[in-house]
C-alpha cells in the first residue's frame, strides 16, 4: 500500500494543531498537500485553477479545523473539504461559461502543462497498460471525473471506501454502482486508446474519426467505441486488456511539483513575514497589493488573506504555499472576522457554535458565541477510570460515562456502581492474597487485576519470585486474570515484569492480559501520544497478549514531586490518546489516572460530584 495518502497527520498532531499549536498547525496543513493536490487535480482535470482550489482548501481546513469534532476523522473531513470545494468551482465556471456566452470563453480549457493524465505518465513512469488507464481518463464524462479523483485514490490505498461515500454525500452502496458505470467508461475508453495507437490503424476507424480534433471528450469516446465493439479488428485489440483494479493496485499518488515539494517543512524557505499566498493565475506588478474579492463559497479568498509586500506576491501555490503556511494560518487564525464554522463540521468542547454554512456570509450578530458547546458524553464498555472515594464520587462516576472502574481493592466501599458499569477488582499486594479478598474478587466479576506496581517499593513492593509463588491462589478463582502492573519499563528484556512472565510460563501459570501502568513527561500531545503507542507496541509485540492500560495521564516526575501540564494540554492529551488506543486491536481497555481532581491530582476528571474538569469533559467524549 502505498504511504503517501496513509503519511497525512496522525490523530495526536491534529489534536494539537486544534488546540491552537502553531507547528502542529503548519506540519498539519504541509502533510495534507499531496492528497489534496491528488483529488483537485484529477477532478479538475488539470485546469489552470488547480493551484486556486487547492488552496482554497488548505484555507478552509486551517480555519475550520478547531470545529472538528473527532480528530480520527481528520482525514475524511478533509477530503469532503476538498470535495466542496472541487463542487463549488464548478458551479462558478458555470455562472461564468452562461456570463460569457458568445465570447471567447477559457474557463473550460485545461492547462497543458498541469494535464493530470500526462503529469502521471511522465512522473510515476507508466507503461503498457496502465498508460493507456491514464490516457483513457481524459475520455470520461466531466461528472465522473470527480468520482475518479476519489475513486483512483481508494485503488491506491490512500482512502477507504466510506471516505469515498462520506465526500460524495452517497451511500456505499450508491458509490459502487457510480463506480462501476464509471470503470464501464474507462474500460470503453481504454479500447478507444488502444484503437487509435494501433499501427497499422484500421482504415474504418480512421474514416469514423476524420471529424475529430484530436482532444478526447465523452462525445467522441462514444462515437469511436461503438465502432470499435462492431469492427472485428479494433474489437480484438482489446481482448488482452488487465483489469483496471489490478493495474492501479500499489500505484502510488502523483509527487508533488517540484515548486511546492520545495519548500515543504525541512528546507530553506522564505521568512513567514515576507510570505504572501495570492492567486495562483496573477500577476502582480511590483509593490502592488491584491484587489480583495468576495468568495461565493462564504469565506475570504487567500488574496483577501494576502498583505502587501514589498517585492510583490507569491505568484502560485506551487511556488509558494507551502512555504508560505505559517503566513496562511497566522492570517487565518487571527482574522477578527472568521466566519463560523460550516454545518458539515461538528463542533469540539472548545470550538465556537457554528451559526451558518461557509454558502451564507454571517451578519454581524451572527459571530460565535463566547460560550463553548460541551461535547456529547460517550458510553463505552473500554473506557475505564481509577476511582478513589471523595465527596460525590458515585455522582461524577455515573457522569463520567465509564464503562468500568476499580479501586485498587476487592470492594468499593462508599461508591455506588452505576447501571450499565462493571467494577472490576483488584488483589493489590501479598497481603490481600487472602482468602476473604479472594472470596470478594471471584465474587466481584470475571476479570481481577493483580499486584499495583510490584517494581516500587512505596506500592505492592515484591519479588518475581514472591508474586510467582503467590499467583495459584489467584488463579484458583476462576477469573481472567491480568498481569502484575509494573510501573516501568514492561517491555525492557530482564524487567520485572518479563522475569515474571518467563517464570510464569515455565511454572504453567495462567496469565490472561497484560497490565500497564503509563505516565508520559513529554507534555507535547503529538510526542506524548507517539511515545504510549511505540510502548504498547513495544509490550504487544514481547508477550502478544491482550492489553490493559489501567492508569495513564501526563505527569512529570521529578525534583521530588510530580508536575502536571495545563488543564487543556492534558485534556488535548486525553482526547488523542484515547482516539490513538482505538485503532490498537489488542488494547482491549484502558483507565484514566484518575477520577478525582483535587489540588494534588490535577490530572483529574472531576473537581465534585458535578464539576467536571476540562479533562473530565475530554473523558465524557471520550470511546
């Protein structure tokens, strides 16, 4: 599969760049060019207006983003973005063909150095058959070429069927009848290429073609095509040809122009103050500034976003937006009069309320309101939290929208367990190995969590071999039981927790998931959550069982005592972090550390029964 489409922005990166991170913002914007660049320019067909859709795009995505509601959907979001956009083109070129009816209208000409079917041959080296694929999407209908934008991307690997479906506002099952009638065309097209390639070419074909001016066109793709299904020499040209699926299978996304790859991230580029991003097609004398124009899709065009400078304008965003993004998403963030967010994005805990679609121009009295909508509350039977008792702790429990809890004992004395919610036990250190705790733990419910960090002494504060001897009276309950939970280093060869694990296998002991325990001092959202993901790949990978990540949160420890980010980087935190664990098969739960928010734990979800913290409304949204 090809890593192009799949190297868009992981969900942490999102995450930050919708919290206000500038550098998250610019790596966001940059990582998202090539598909964008993909989609515009197959469905335009290579026009000259390219450059213009695309950033358009980009701009709508820079704006819109903090109104995003699910950062795991980021990359669907922006193809309907680019999608709209693409719609939205269209519909002016028209307003402007029927304008200019009579006149020596260029709106529908491509522009020969940007024919997208051409630039793939050349830049990714087709041969045989899949150039003929290439040359034959010139021939389809100009509403298929839109589908095929997607479409040939889905062929690739670089977007899912349903992301397919969610830009074009159909079914699934509405997609792959347009698909079919779309490859139909193609195939038909294909015959057509290969007809008029053919040396010697057959003599009917060349008489039924005499009229044509060699550009293809949907027309002219029927006309030929039915000559060639009832010529018996044209037809058989066509017996040989690969099905279109198995040609574009591992085809990877057409390179970026070299002008724009140029000055993606990690090479030299013009200050962010000298950078302007005007449109693509102008032309700009020296000292002069843009004439601002009104958008008809709602918002301000980038040359409305363009500022004056003193060696004139970025002449195209190939040359230029990229390096220019900072510029972009400075201008836009800033902008006093940012419209409200489009109905099509959801709107996050902490984004303005969306008042009207970008089609509509806001009036004055219709800004965004200064109070942020909470984010629905999510009940899920893996989201779990540590739960110690406080006044209201059964309230904020039933608030959280839990699935689970524990309270790092057999019981949980003092707090209600909610309906729908499932407490789980735990046989703490060698002391709770009792038969009454035991009794309690069987009793509680299938699963049992087994000794709180072993490897610390100020915990549970045993030896490999203490907690191997131990451990057939836990498994005489009959429960599922997890791991010891180390509190580090669970992956580390010679661990504490590998050393249990290899005794317990040459023991014939039964352990059933692992348990983790987790606190990430990188206070950076995208790193914090890159660091949990390689760990628990780390411990799947060394004892390829299921896992259980029973207290995790951003805590430095250090000087003694234990620091906490801002309410908000640890809520930004939480919200990537737990869309991250969804797309871990064998993460089968997880925990937040912990329930209660108090002036000491302030990685907590609720200050009362009530109040939920920043980080508490992050949770209820949580899956």
């Amino acid at each position: 599969m090809s890593s192009a489409g799949r190297a868009l922005p992981d969900v942490g990166l999102v995450v930050a760049a919708r919290q206000g991170d500038q550098r998250a913002l610019d790596d966001v914007v940059a990582a998202s060019l090539p598909l964008v660049y993909n989609i515009v320019g197959r469905a335009l067909r290579g026009h000259a207006d390219v450059d213009d859709v695309v950033q358009e795009t980009l701009v709508r995505v820079i704006r819109y983003l903090p109104a995003l509601n699910d950062p795991t959907a980021y990359r669907s979001w922006l193809v309907a973005i680019a999608i709209r956009q693409v719609r939205d083109w269209e519909q002016r070129r028209r307003v402007a063909l029927n304008r200019d009816a009579g006149l020596d209208a260029i709106h529908n000409v491509p522009d020969p150095a940007s024919d997208f079917a051409g630039m793939t041959i050349l830049r990714l080296g087709l041969t045989d058959q899949r150039r003929e694929v290439a040359e034959a999407t010139r021939w389809l209908d100009p509403d298929d070429q839109e589908l095929l934008s997607l479409w040939w991307l889905e062929e690739t690997g670089e977007i899912a069927r349903n992301e397919v479906a969610d830009a074009l506002g159909l079914s699934p099952g509405h997609v792959a009848v347009r698909i079919h009638r779309m490859k139909e065309q193609i195939q038909s097209a294909r015959g057509v290429v290969r007809a008029l390639r053919a040396r010697p070419g057959c003599p009917d074909l060349q008489a039924v073609a005499a009229g044509w001016d060699g550009t293809p066109s949907p027309l002219w793709r029927k006309r030929l095509a039915r000559h060639i299904r009832d010529c018996a020499v044209c037809g058989q040209l066509g017996s040989t040809l690969l099905p279109i699926d198995r040609l574009l299978a591992g085809l990877p996304m057409l390179p970026l122009p070299a002008g724009l790859s140029a000055h993606l991230p990690g090479t030299a580029a013009p200050t962010a103050a000298a950078q302007v991003v005007g449109p693509p097609s102008s032309a700009v004398a020296p000292g002069t500034g843009p004439t601002p124009s009104a958008d008809p899709g709602g918002g301000p065009s980038v040359a409305d976003l363009a500022l004056h400078r003193p060696h004139g304008l970025v002449p195209s965003l190939a040359a230029g937006v990229a390096a220019a993004v900072l510029a972009i998403t400075t201008a836009v963030v800033i902008l006093p009069d940012d419209p409200s967010a489009p109905s099509w994005a959801a709107p996050p805990s902490a984004a303005p309320t969306p008042v009207a679609p970008p089609s509509v121009a806001p009036s004055p009295s219709a800004r965004p309101t200064s109070k942020a909508p909470v984010a629905p509350a999510v009940s899920s039977a893996r989201k779990g939290v540590g739960v110690w008792n406080f006044a209201g702790a059964s309230q904020a429990l039933a608030a959280s929208k839990a699935g689970w809890y524990y309270t790092w004992s057999t019981h949980h004395q003092g707090i209600s367990t909610p309906r729908g919610v499932t407490f789980v036990p735990m046989i703490r250190s060698a002391e709770n190995v009792t038969a009454p705790e035991l009794a309690r733990a069987k009793a509680a419910g299938p699963d049992l969590l087994t000794f709180n960090e072993p490897d610390m002494a100020e915990q549970a504060n045993m030896t490999v071999e203490q907690a191997l001897d131990l451990w057939p009276q836990l498994m005489a309950t009959g429960s599922r039981l997890g791991s010891p939970a180390v509190a580090v280093g669970a992956s580390d060869p010679q661990g504490w927790l590998d050393r249990f694990m290899t005794g317990a296998q040459a023991r014939g002991h039964r352990v059933d998931f692992i348990t983790l325990h987790w606190f990430g001092g990188d206070f950076a959202t995208p790193a914090a959550v890159d660091q949990l993901r390689q760990y628990l790949q780390a411990v799947y990978q060394r004892y390829r069982k299921p896992i259980w990540l029973t207290e995790f949160a951003l805590i430095r420890f250090d000087g003694g005592g234990a620091r906490f980010p801002a309410p908000e980087q640890q809520a930004a935190f939480l919200t990537a972090a737990t869309a991250m664990l969804g797309q871990l098969s064998y993460v089968q739960r997880y925990a937040w550390f912990g329930l209660p928010a108090t002036d000491k734990d302030r990685s907590g979800l609720f200050s009362s029964g009530s109040q939920a913290t920043a980080v508490g409304r992050a949770f209820q949204a949580a899956r």
